[in-house]
C-alpha cells in the first residue's frame, strides 16, 4: 500500500479535482472516505492532520497536508506526472497558476455560493430559501461564466485554459467547480456552447475518473432535480439573512 493518504467527501469539488488528478496519473493513495455531514472532519484524529477541519487532506509518509492545490503541487512534484499537467515551465505554468489563484474568488466563490444560497444551507439549516441571496449569488455567478468563456477560453478559440492546447489541472478543477451549481437545478452549459463544448470536451479527456469522481452529483442531480429534499413546494423568502453564509468547504 502506498504512504499515500487523500481525505475526501465527494459532494466536495476540490476533494473531487484532487482525486481525479490522482488518478489520472496513477498515483496510488488510500482513499479515506471522509463525511461531512457526520462529522468526521472535527475528530480528533483528523483534526491532527488538517487544523481547520475542512477537506480535502492528504497525508504522505505520516506527513499531513491540506489545501487541494498544495496537495496537488506536492504530487506534481513528487511523482511521475506529465508536464501538460502541471508545466515545469515557468511562462506555461503562469496562465495555469493565475487561473488556479483566480478561481478562488470568480469561478469556486460564486458556483459555489449559489448552490449553497439555492440548496445547501436551507437544507443544513432547516430554513426558507432566501430569494435575495440567490438573486445576488446568481448575478456574481453568471458574471463569473462570461468571464470564463470570453478570457480563460477566449470566446470559444482555446479548447484549454493552458498556453498550449492540451489539458491540465485548471481544466480540472474548473469543471468540478462548474459542475457544482448543478445539484442546485442550474446546468452552467445550458445556453452557452463555448462553455457546452469546454466541458464536454474536458470530461471526455478524463473518462472515466470523471464520471466515477462525479457519481454522487449525477445522482443527487437526478434524484432531486435541484429541489431541497422534502421541501419540493416550499416558496423562497425575500427577505436577509440573519446571517452571513459562508463556505463550508476548502
């Protein structure tokens, strides 16, 4: 077995990313199926390996780690991995990197944030929908696909967000972000081809792993269509939150 250890709840879109990397390039590592909503992630015994509780971890020869994209760069560089992944160059790893910082505040924040808005806390929290934070999550939202389909895919002209025209890990973690907003009834590809044909293409390039990452989405999206489980008629509220929302995973 390898010293490889990855903690991860797959309703979490960087646990999904990171294991789909993992895999794609071979690299064993024992999958520690971590739950989110039991919590597993404030034991003890995980708290030891990630101090603020959240997910993804990682631990390597008993050394823990935490951060999706730290855990990746330490892959990258601690495995046999293609360079189209992640470049050794340092003007290709650029447009990969400015990506990878990017996201944290365009294409992770706002996918996630309407789905959590939509679907998630009403559902942790046993309350109302609140109509104003979805109307405001789905603004910043669908900024931020513009913004990915006419800068990161140049209206259509790039096929990947790298410099050459080959996958890497922003094509990962941006179709695992993309693919968030889905569990709350909102497809990111309906009405935008150039981000339609991004994404078919990507998770083509990663068959199966991504399909197999992504089996719990598919099944929430089918079985709820987007509706909070036993709430299916409620009506939003129009009012503020008491509270602000903010993200439960890292």
């Amino acid at each position: 077995m390898s010293g490889l250890k990855i903690y991860v709840d797959m309703m979490s879109q960087p646990c999904r990313a990171l294991v789909i990397f993992a895999r794609m390039n071979k690299i064993p590592f024992e999958f520690k199926q971590t739950f989110i909503k039991e919590g597993m992630n404030k034991t003890p015994e995980f708290t030891a390996i990630h101090p603020f509780q959240k997910l993804p971890a990682a631990e390597h020869n008993n050394v823990p780690m935490f951060e999706s994209l730290a855990i990746m760069r330490y892959l990258a560089a601690t495995h046999e991995v293609a360079d189209h992944w992640y470049p050794k160059d340092p003007m290709e790893k650029l447009r990969i990197d400015q990506y990878l910082d990017w996201q944290h505040h365009n294409t992770r924040l706002n996918c996630a944030m309407y789905f959590q808005n939509k679907w998630l806390q009403p559902l942790l929290q046993n309350r109302p929908v609140n109509q104003k934070q979805v109307d405001k999550s789905l603004k910043a939202m669908e900024d931020t696909l513009a913004n990915f389909e006419n800068f990161w895919l140049d209206g259509g002209k790039k096929n990947y967000i790298g410099v050459k025209e080959q996958i890497s890990v922003a094509d990962i973690w941006a179709c695992c972000e993309l693919e968030q907003p889905s569990m709350a009834g909102y497809d990111v590809r309906e009405g935008r081809p150039v981000l339609k044909a991004y994404m078919d293409r990507v998770i083509s390039d990663l068959s199966p792993e991504y399909d197999d990452a992504h089996k719990i989405v598919r099944m929430m999206v089918k079985k709820f269509g987007g509706k909070i489980p036993g709430r299916e008629n409620e009506k939003p509220v129009s009012g503020d939150s008491a509270e602000d929302v903010t993200m439960s995973k890292v």
